[in-house]
C-alpha cells in the first residue's frame, strides 16, 4: 500500500456490521478515500454501540461478523487498492461478566494470573479493603440491598454457585462455600434473618466488596476509565499484558489485513512515549515496511493538543487523530473582533464576569473534590510519602499536600506531562513549572504553602541520584526513586481525566459565548485564529507529522462540522444576534430565573440554529417533532453534564421535563402537547406528531427565519473548511455521513444511521465533471458538498506525491480585502496546486429562503492572490474548469476566482 491519502471512520456495531462495511467500499472508492478507518473490532459487551468496552482483545467479534467478515472486508479494499486503519483500545477493558480476564480477578483475587493485568490497588488506604476489589455496582447501599434481597446466592448450572446482584453477577471464590450442604440456597436466602447473616459473611470472603456505585468516587481501588466504573485500565506497560493485548492488532497487521494502527485514549497509559515506541517496534517487526513515511508503521494516537503543544520528537508515531486540525480550521474561520462582543454579550446574560480559564479552574476543582476524590487521595499519599523521605518528622502533613495539589491540578494546563519516570525535561519541566506559578497565586504564602509547592515541584521534577528500575508502593522500605516514580505515574494518569472530564464535560456545558468553539480539542477561550497562524500550524505538520490525520468530525464531537462552520458566522452578524436573543429572550420568562438558566437557554438557542436542518418545513410536523426530540435529548445531556441543575449523579427530571417542555413551546406546540411530548420522550416512548401543533406559535418562524438569514453564509464556511480539510498537510479523515451537510449534536446524536443509499444515488446521478455551478443552485441537498469533496479525493488519488510528501507554501495576498482570502500552495517537483478560499464574508453574502452561497465579485475589488508564476502558467480550476493566468507581475484576481464557487484548487492547464 502507499501513503494513505484520505481515510473514512465507520462505527462498527450489530447494525453495521463488517459485512455492512464492505457493501460501502464502492461508494467511498468512487469517492476517492484510500482506507476504511474502522472503530474497535474486538470482541465488546453484547449489544456495544462503540467497541470501547472491550471483553476480549484476542478476537473479532462475533457480532460483526467475526475475522471472516474482517478478511472478506479487507480482500473487497485490496481489490480497490484500498485498505484499514484499525482503532485499538490498550488502556481498559469492560467490568463485565463475559470478561474472562475480569471474571477470574473477582474469583481469585491476588492469586489470579490476571491480578496484575488491571491497575489494581492491592493496599490502598482502606485496610478492609486490602486484598480485595472493590465492586462499586449496586444500585443502592449495600445493607439496602441485603435487607430487600437484591443480593442472593444462586446456582449458576454446572455445579457452580454465583452471586446475583440486581441484574449482574459475580463469581463465589473456591474454599469460600459449603457446596456439599444439603440446602445451600436456603442456608443463605436473604428472606430471613439468618440467611442474610449467612449470606453477608460469605460475601466478605470474596475477594470483591459490593457497595453504591456512588461510592466509587471516594472509594474505588482501581483505575477507571475516566469515571465509568464500567471500564477498569490496564496495566499495559507490563509485557505479558502488552503482549496480549495486542497480539490481535499485531498479527492483523502482520498478514497484511490492516494497514495502520490507530491508538485510543493514549494520555491514560503509564508510559505513552515508552508504549508507541514498542508498538512501532512490534509492527516493524511483524511487516516491515510498513505505509507511513519512509516505510514505517502508520501509528496515530488519539490525543488532545492544548494551544501551542506539539507532538515533540519523542513521540514515535505518525501524528494524531485529527482534534488539532478541527480546532485550527474552525477557529480561522471566525472573527476575532465578532469573538469578543460576544463574551461581553454572554456577560450581560450570565452577570458573571469569569473568563473561561476561570470556569475551568472551579470545575477541576469540583471534579477533585466530587468525582476524583480516590484517585487524587491516592496521589496526596504517594507524594507525602515521597517527601517524608527527607522532611522532618511533622514537618508536612496530609492535608497540607493535598490544599497544594488541588491548587496545583486546578491551573494544570494541557492533559498530561510525559516524564514517565525520568528527569522532567523541555517542555514537561516548562509544563510543571508553569503550573506551579499559576497554583501560587492561588495558595496563601502566609502558611507556608509556597515552600511546599516548590518542594513538589522540585520532587515531579528531578530523579535522585542512584534510581533502580523498582516499581512499587511508595514505603520507607522502599527506594526513593520508585517512590518518586509511583507519584508521577499517579500525577500522570490523574490529569488527562481530570482534563477532559473538567473542560468538554463540564466548561462546554457551562461556558457559552460561542458553542462552536466548545469543541474536542479546542479552548473555548481561543475564539479565533489569524491567518498566519493557521500557516504556521500547516507547515509544522507538513514538517514533522505529514500522515497525521485530519479530522474536522468525529464519533465524539459536540456538534457536526457544518452546524459548527454555521455557528462561526455569529461572530461575523454580532448585532443580529443580539437582536434575535433579546426577542427569544422576552418571549417567555421562566418562574424563578437565575442565570444558570438564562445560561442554558442562550446555548440552547445557539444549539437550535446550529443543528436546525435546511429543509425543515413550518408545517411538517412530524418532521419538527423528530427535530424537537434530538434537541431535547441534547439538552438532557447538557444539563447533567453542567451539574448546576441537573446531574448524572442526581438527575433533576422535574427541572428537565420543565426544559423540555420549553424546547416544544418554543417549537410551536400549546402547553399541554408540550407537557406530553416532554413526558413521552423522558420515557423513550416515540410519540407521534401532534395534531395540536401551530406553525405560527411560539418562537418558531422567528428561528426559521434567522437560520435561513444565514444559513448560506455557513455554507460558504462549510466549503471552505471542506477544501482545507482536504488541501493541508496530513491525512483527511472523513467521519460517517459527513459528506453531505452534517448538522448533528453531540452523541448519540452524531452515531445516526447514514444514508448510504441517497449517497450512493447522488453520486451516480452527478457526473465526476459535473457543472458545480449549477449543483450550488441546489445546495440544500448536499450534492455540492459532495462533490467538492470526490473533487479532491480525485485530484490527491491523481497526484499523491503533491499532497504527502510536497511542501507547503503560504501565499501573499493583496488589496482590499486581502485578510478574507486563505491562500497556499503545495509544490512537489514542479507540480503545483493552489488552494484558496474565503473567510469571514457573513457580510457578502445574501440571506433568506433562495439565496445561495456566493460572494458577489465586487466584494473583492482589487483582492488578489500572488502566486509568482516564473514566466506566467495557465492554471484551470478544478472544480469550474475555469482557466486563470498566474504570471509574477499580476495577482490572481479573487473576484474572478470566487465568481462561481466560494472556493478553488488550481492546477496546470
């Protein structure tokens, strides 16, 4: 295989299968995409939407067909010169019965030959829990549950006792259970008295302790993924583990049915750095020469970029998944001066004056001390204990470490440091140091705090002289090396959670001056990106990372590609939005509001334009009530994950039904159709369309109006994000359905079905030369989405050397409006391609019901683009098929580039 030149994500699951995925590899072959970039394969729970909660590594599953499936997948791709790029999950595993490994730690405890595979805290603070693990998954107290019976021993065939709990079970330890008794299940039957003393006692002989599940937080003794008590880590950096985790990766790769290799959540591993260079050193070693550059293994790794951090030399793969290029194409495409009157508009609407920075802070803070509260005593533990190694008896106490490290984890900037045992160095030492400032404006010097800040610091910093390779639990037997090594291992897989939980799972839901900047990846205090800094971020990747990926979609996303290039216009029309919130805003006023309320509805109004679908109908009711129900079920998640008035943990329904029914009023229905709807969709119930509803009610011919106002504005964002996407320096990834206008929400919003037959029929139906201009007269329907995409697939599956290995050169543009204009060329040899788009043209372009996404010329005026032709070229666009003459002595003219499309990619005619 060469250089893959465009991949295409699918999420695998019962309903689309291995099998489902091959019938699509005509459609996307056609549409020039050079791999299948598949979500897990192994073996999941039963009935598993994503793959992420994997029973076992070592098969495909079943339920996607198997590995004939898979073979029979990839003999369909090699035939087209195609191939896979597989998503494997090395950091956890499900909690789940079918989980052998899992099943066998519950029934043997530390003797299990798995005991060491989960990171599992055989010691921890709690003695009463020394030996065993803890088993957060009952629905109320455990006492509760004893005396209501939900707790029974019964027999589980084949001779064999288990434990049954609520709907789940668990295994009864060998030695721990008279079998030979006469009556066994009514010795321990929890109907009486005895049987539950019985029944009890057997349960503290296990090696597990069933408790709530809201105990977890402050309780659990194993690492999590994230917070799901679902998911357990695995301690992969140990080789037996390595080895079986990846053994079906590995071999797939071997025999040539996968290609690459994409990593899950790698910032949730001890040791990543260590990890991708093992891993590339174990896919050479299985297929050497591999599709990467230069002939190595393609290996990306899902991770998250905070402003300004890169991928440094350390790290042993081809790049990431994409997250940092969504955030770079989104934020130069929206207006910095637009960005600022809005975070003054949200204040006004919020009465609060905290910038975004600060919202995060608090929300760390919560997640410390609400959600984190084991892992962070876990870590003060191991760091007081690293620093009793040289303190004065009393010098420190615990609770002193603690105060320093919640300020120090609360101003932590990016999602980890990767000193993974050794000297902090470069940009970790800057990372630590950084945060150690910022933590000492927040901690009182006056108490002595700041002497134990820098003794922190000082101690996550450097390795004392004489270091052994021990691990281990940090005790004054041990060495002060693996002391030290264990509380980085534990400040290490502390923050990427913390991170992420705190900011896309929190902030998002609170922080709303601009939800398309509340995005995976992005810092919603980072409204927008200048042109020369969007350059400079090309070029580096062209640099350092040229097969990186490149996504502007994902599986999860908070909001679709397009409803997000849509939203970016609000930056551009600030009036017109404020305009409209101050009509939304008088509309209604809700008893007792607060601003947490004035908060949600103005992102929920936002929501609602960004997601409102182009061909919805005032009066189609069914459709509007399928509309109403997606935003409700955002809404939903939205107000839990904000915990303010709702939660997870303490969902609030009255208030939810409350917002719900507001979503329906707004949407035209009466009070009592909203109050039922709202009922029948808390219950999952698919209710039908109300006779009842009014196309004139409420606020809904206003939102319709204001989306179609701009609506061809966000099309034109939308074009020219497609063309970047698929111009710059890396491998454009294209999530699932998004080659036609994706204006989806978050999860499981965004995991719809897609429809590959209405693809599959516009494709056919539009010629590979097709007249573009005349498909932009019907570009509701997507079709020239989709085809300014096969457009350039066409043009990389022609050329692929211009686009993997070419440089990437910026190009000067002048006159009027030349900070409107993106510009850039890739050369290779003397092949050339020019790129250019539009940003920022709200203004220019016309709104309302038939208007189209187009720039009028004379907004250019005397714009051009110096392309500095040695001895003048003709160049033809290849989507117009429009010839321009580029010389050194004249610019391209931008007003006779955009005349037909808001785009263009020139090549030599």
């Amino acid at each position: 295989m060469s250089i893959p030149r465009a991949t295409v994500r699918l999420q695998l699951h019962a309903g689309f299968t291995l099998e489902d995925a091959r019938r699509q590899i005509p459609y996307y072959a056609n549409m020039g995409a050079s791999h299948l970039y598949l979500s897990p394969i192994s073996c999941a729970v039963p009935g598993s939407l994503h793959g992420y909660d994997v029973i076992d590594p070592g098969r495909v599953n079943p339920q996607l067909g198997g590995e004939p499936a898979l073979r029979a997948l990839s003999q369909a791709l090699r035939a087209r010169s195609m191939g896979i790029l597989l998503d494997i999950v090395p950091n956890h595993m499900a909690t789940h019965p079918c989980n052998a490994w899992w099943w066998d730690v519950l029934a043997r405890g530390e003797q299990s030959r798995y005991a060491h595979f989960f990171d599992i805290d055989w010691r921890p603070a709690d003695r009463t829990l020394h030996g065993k693990v803890l088993a957060p998954f009952l629905a109320a107290d455990y006492a509760a549950c004893l005396q209501a019976g939900e707790l029974r021993l019964v027999h589980g065939g084949q001779g064999g006792y288990l434990i049954q709990a609520g709907g789940a079970r668990f295994p009864v330890a060998e030695g721990t259970l008279d079998c030979e008794a006469a009556d066994v299940l009514a010795e321990h039957d929890p109907a009486s008295l005895t049987g539950r003393r019985r029944l009890h006692d057997l349960l503290e002989r296990q090696h597990y302790r069933l408790c709530n599940w809201r105990r977890a937080a402050d309780s659990i003794n194993w690492r999590r993924f994230f917070e799901i008590s679902g998911l357990i880590g695995l301690r992969v950096e140990e080789p037996e583990v390595f080895d079986a985790v990846h053994e079906l990766p590995l071999r797939l790769y071997g025999e040539g049915m996968v290609d690459g290799l994409r990593i899950d959540h790698v910032d949730g591993l001890a040791r990543p750095l260590a990890y991708c260079e093992r891993l590339r050193e174990a896919m050479h070693e299985r297929r050497p020469g591999g599709v990467g550059v230069q002939g190595r293994p393609w290996l990306v790794v899902e991770k998250i970029l905070a402003v300004q951090e890169v991928l440094d030399e350390r790290w042993q793969v081809d790049g990431t998944t994409g997250y940092d290029f969504m955030d770079q194409v989104a934020a130069v495409l929206h207006d910095p001066q637009g960005g600022v009157q809005l975070v003054e508009a949200w204040r006004r609407v919020t009465g609060c004056d905290d910038a975004a920075a600060d919202y995060l802070r608090e929300a760390r803070k919560l997640m410390l001390r609400r959600h984190f509260v084991a892992e962070r005593n876990a870590l003060v533990r191991s760091v007081y204990g690293l620093l009793r190694l040289r303190a004065q008896p009393g010098e420190w106490t615990l609770k002193a470490v603690d105060r320093v490290l919640e300020a120090y984890l609360a101003c932590f900037p990016v999602y980890r440091s990767y000193i993974e045992g050794a000297t902090a160095r470069g940009p970790d030492r800057a990372i630590i140091e950084g945060a150690a400032a910022e933590a000492r404006i927040y901690l009182d010097p006056a108490s002595g705090m700041h002497r134990l800040l820098d003794l922190i610091t000082a101690r996550l910093l450097d390795v004392s002289p004489g270091a052994n390779e021990a691990d281990g639990q940090c005790t004054h037997r041990l060495d002060e090396a693996a002391c030290r090594r264990e509380a980085v291992r534990r400040f290490e897989q502390l923050t990427p959670p913390l991170a992420a939980k705190s900011l896309e799972d929190t902030v998002f839901y609170r922080y709303g001056p601009l939800l398309s900047r509340n995005e995976v990846g992005s810092d919603p205090s980072v409204l927008a990106e200048s042109i020369g800094e969007f350059h400079a971020r090309n070029a580096r990747r062209a640099a350092r990372h040229p097969c990186s990926l490149l996504a502007t979609a994902s599986h999860d996303h908070k909001r679709g590609e397009d409803a997000r290039a849509r939203l970016a216009v609000l930056s551009e029309r600030v009036g017109d939005w404020r305009r409209a919130c101050a009509e939304w805003g008088a509309w209604r006023n809700m008893p007792g509001d607060t601003p947490s309320r004035s908060a949600e509805r103005y992102m929920l109004w936002q929501a609602l334009v960004g997601a409102w679908p182009l061909d919805l109908r005032l009066d189609d009711a069914e459709a509007l009530a399928g509309f109403a129900g997606r935003i409700v079920q955002w809404q939903r998640k939205a107000l839990r994950e904000a915990k303010i008035n709702s939660s997870w943990f303490e969902p609030n329904l009255e208030y939810e039904r409350d917002c719900a029914r507001y979503v329906h009023e707004l949407l035209g229905w009466s009070p009592a159709q909203a109050r039922l709807l709202a009922e029948a969709l808390e219950s999952g119930r698919l209710a039908e369309a109300p006779g009842a509803h009014d196309p004139a009610g409420g606020l809904l011919r206003s939102f319709h109006d204001f989306v179609q106002g701009i609506a061809p504005a966000g099309a034109v964002n939308s074009l020219a994000q497609a063309v970047l996407h698929l111009t710059s320096p890396g491998v454009p990834d294209l999530y699932q359905g998004t080659d036609w206008w994706d204006f989806s929400l978050v999860d499981p919003d965004n995991r719809r079905p897609v429809d590959y037959e209405g693809r599959r029929q516009a494709l056919a139906a539009t010629e590979a030369d097709a007249d573009m201009a005349a498909l932009l007269q019907t570009w509701r329907d997507g079709r020239i989405k989709q085809a300014v995409i096969r457009r350039v697939l066409a043009l990389r599956t022609h050329d692929p050397g211009v686009f993997a290995q070419g440089a990437y050169l910026p190009l000067a543009t002048t006159g009027r409006r030349h900070d409107r204009v993106i510009a850039y060329m890739r050369r290779l040899e003397g092949r050339e391609v020019v790129v250019a788009v539009p940003r920022l043209c709200a203004h220019a372009v016309k709104g309302g019901a038939d208007a189209l996404p187009r720039i009028d010329m004379t907004y250019w005026d005397d714009t051009g683009i110096m392309v500095s032709a040695p001895g003048g070229r003709d160049m033809k666009d290849i989507f117009t098929g429009k010839v321009h003459y580029a010389s050194r002595d004249a610019d391209l003219p931008v007003g006779s580039l955009f005349a037909d499309l808001p785009c263009a990619v020139l090549v030599a005619a």
